[in-house]
C-alpha cells in the first residue's frame, strides 16, 4: 500500500512537470494592446502565450509598463509592435530588455494616415480648408478589418520563424482567422452602405481607418491629445446642430467633461465605443451596430 502510495506521488509530481513543461514549451508572446491579444491567439491557438503590456481601462498614451511585465519580456520569444505612443515612448527599454526577442513589426505593408486625420471644416484653425494638425502617423489600424489582415500576415511570419514545427497549424489558423474578417469587412460594408449622413462626432479621432474604409467622416473633438479651446468649442456646437449630430462616440479610456458638455448644448448622447475591447471581433459587430443605428436615426 506504501508503494502505491510513493508511486502515486511520484506520477503526480511527473505529471505537474509535465504539464509545466507543456507550458514553457509555448511561444512567450509580448504585444501592446488587448487586441493584438487576440490576433495572436487566432493564429497562434494553444501553441502561444501572449502578454499584454496595456490593461484593460488602461490608455495607449502614457502607460508605463510594470517591472513583472518588463521580466517576462526578458524571457519572451517574440514581441508584435504595433507602434501606439507609449511603446514608441518605451521602445528602447523594450527592446533593450530582450536581444533574442524576435521583434515582429504589424504594421509592415501599411500605410498609415497622418495623425488626427480628420478635419473641421475651414473656420476652424487658421481658415485652412482641410488642416491637418500634427505629422504624427495615427495608431489605429487595428480598428480596419482590412489592416488587420496585413498585420495577421506578419504575426504569422514571425511564428513560423519562432516555431517552425506548427507551421501548418499557424497557417491553416491565419487563413481562418483572414477568412473571418474578410465576412466582416463585407458585412460591415453592406450595412453601412446606405447610411446618411455619414458624418459622426468622437471625442477623440481613433475611427478614421474605419471612416475611411466604410466612406464616413469623422468629427473629432480632442485634436493633438487637447481638448478645445473657448472658440473651437463654439464652432464644434455650431457645426453638431448644422449636420444634425445626436450621438458623440466616446471611449471608455477618455475623460467625458467636454463631450457631455457639447452632448448636453445640442441635445445629443453620449455613446460609449471601446476601441480597445479584448474581444475584438465581437467588439467590432458591436461597433458596425452602433455606427448603423446612429447613422440611420436622421
């Protein structure tokens, strides 16, 4: 019975080194943002394991990583850059934490729009009929399904090149996962297709990827990462009532001071869109229904 018993242990003991070595076993990936979580899980599937620096609630702008976090970083295997401001910030500490760290550019193949790509119209700054207000290049291209197939291709390329042995399972993965935003770039499509007006006011300009995409213009509120002045915000009202805005999107991440105070002046709402939910592709349905039943209220 003794025997039984040290034997018993003894499987147990093999089996918990087993199962943590199964776990070591899986590519240690480091993204940015929760959605890139999820990219990488749709390719990868149970051969990766992803953490992200950004938490959730967290903003893009001005988070500085946790000592944990900068630790597993040093022992990750491959870190997707997708070049949002505060890993451009850390950049050189982050990439200085790991040399054998495959660093997998996403946004490789992209063109990006210059940063705050929308505009207002020609009252607004200096009398510049379509001003653009800073040269930054604007993060947002995980908010196209388009983009997000260039940056699946790239996350791919670099797993195959990490871990060879499941290249199959990494690409019949990423010809999936391409597949199903394919439908979703579609169906996003036909749905807003008939859509008037297609103009919408954010509190701050992450949609204009998707603006583009689908033939919208968005409004922005914040320009440069500052809130309106006096005198913007005037036009800002003024222009809301000219183009019948009754709905300003705002992300769950910004402060809503200044868009409940012009929702409240024009009679809109405030709607709350989050363009860094960790379930991307359920969040993006949510964010075609939202765009449709605002679009289609006047």
């Amino acid at each position: 019975m003794k025997k039984l018993m040290i034997l018993g242990t003894l499987s147990l003991c093999l089996f918990q080194h087993l199962s943590l070595a199964n776990a070591s076993a899986k590519v240690q990936v480091v993204v940015s943002i929760l959605p890139q979580t999820y990219f990488v899980e749709q390719i990868g599937g149970n051969f990766v394991d992803v953490m992200c620096l950004l938490p959730e609630g967290g903003t893009p702008h001005f988070y500085e990583p946790k000592p944990q976090q900068m630790k597993f970083l040093s022992r990750a295997d491959m870190y997707v850059r997708i070049k949002v401001d505060f890993e451009n910030a850390w950049w050189d500490k982050i990439s200085a934490t790991n040399f054998d760290m495959l660093i997998v550019d996403s946004t490789k193949g992209i063109e990006f729009n210059d940063g705050q790509h929308q505009h207002r119209d020609s009252q607004t700054r200096h009398h510049d009929e379509k001003a653009i207000f800073h040269d930054d290049l604007d993060p947002h291209i995980w908010l196209s399904p388009r983009m997000v197939k260039t940056q699946a291709e790239q996350i791919y390329q670099g797993l195959i090149k990490v871990d060879p042995e499941h290249r199959d399972i990494y690409k019949a993965n990423k010809e999936a996962f391409v597949q199903s935003l394919g439908i979703l770039d579609n169906e996003i499509r036909a749905k807003l297709a008939n859509v008037n007006p297609r103009h919408f006011m954010v509190f701050h300009p992450v949609w204009s990827y998707f603006a583009k995409d689908y033939n919208l213009e968005q409004i922005p509120i914040e320009i440069d990462g500052k809130e309106p002045s006096a005198r913007e915000m005037v036009e800002l009202m003024r222009m809301a009532l000219e183009k019948q805005i009754t709905v300003i999107f705002l992300q769950p991440q910004a402060n809503r001071r200044t868009a409940d105070i012009i929702a409240k002046q024009i009679g809109a709402k405030v709607k709350i869109l989050d363009p860094l939910a960790p379930q991307w592709l359920n969040n993006m349905r949510r964010v075609m229904d939202a765009f449709v039943e605002t679009l289609s209220q006047n």
